[in-house]
C-alpha cells in the first residue's frame, strides 16, 4: 500500500472522528509520519482508539453519544472495512 493510501485510510480512522480539531498541524503532520512509519502488520492489530485533539481555542467541549453509536458499539471501523471503503471511494473517483 502507498503512503498516499495509508495515510487516507489513516487520516479516516484517527483524525475524521468529531475529536480531532484541524488547526492541530502540528499534531497532524505527526500524524502522517506515524501512519507512514508503523509496520503494516502492526498497523492492521491496532486496537481501536479514539485520539482527542481538541483546538487550543476551546476550554472545553462536550459530545453526546448514545447507545446506539458504532463508537461504543464495536469501536469504529476495522481496517478491512476501511479498505473496503477506500476501495469504494476510488472507484467512484474514477467514474
């Protein structure tokens, strides 16, 4: 897999969460290196995480989630279902 892919699938899985504010550059960049230098093999046994980065403009933040949301339920998406998805992304791109 290219970095290029990795870091989509990464970027989907740890940043596109609601608790990853995106004037964290610096976060994210460290992000991007992270998902380019982790093990295949390694990234596919992450457990699922949630990474919290709030922007340093607000004191604090509260979301709401009930018991029906996929974050409780099974903890995200696996990275084969992230495959999948990014599979089905590019072939829409390319029509």
């Amino acid at each position: 897999m290219s970095n290029e892919e990795r870091w989509f699938d990464f970027h989907y899985q740890y940043i596109e969460t609601g608790w990853f504010d995106y004037d964290r550059h610096e976060t994210i960049e460290a992000m991007r290196k992270l998902s380019e230098r982790l093990p295949e093999d390694v990234l596919d046994r992450l457990p699922p995480l949630v990474v919290f980065a709030p922007s340093a403009a607000k004191l604090g933040e509260v979301k709401p989630f009930g018991l029906g949301d996929r974050l409780f339920e099974d903890g995200g998406a696996t990275q084969k279902e992230l495959k999948q998805m990014r599979k089905l992304k590019m072939d829409a791109l390319e029509r």
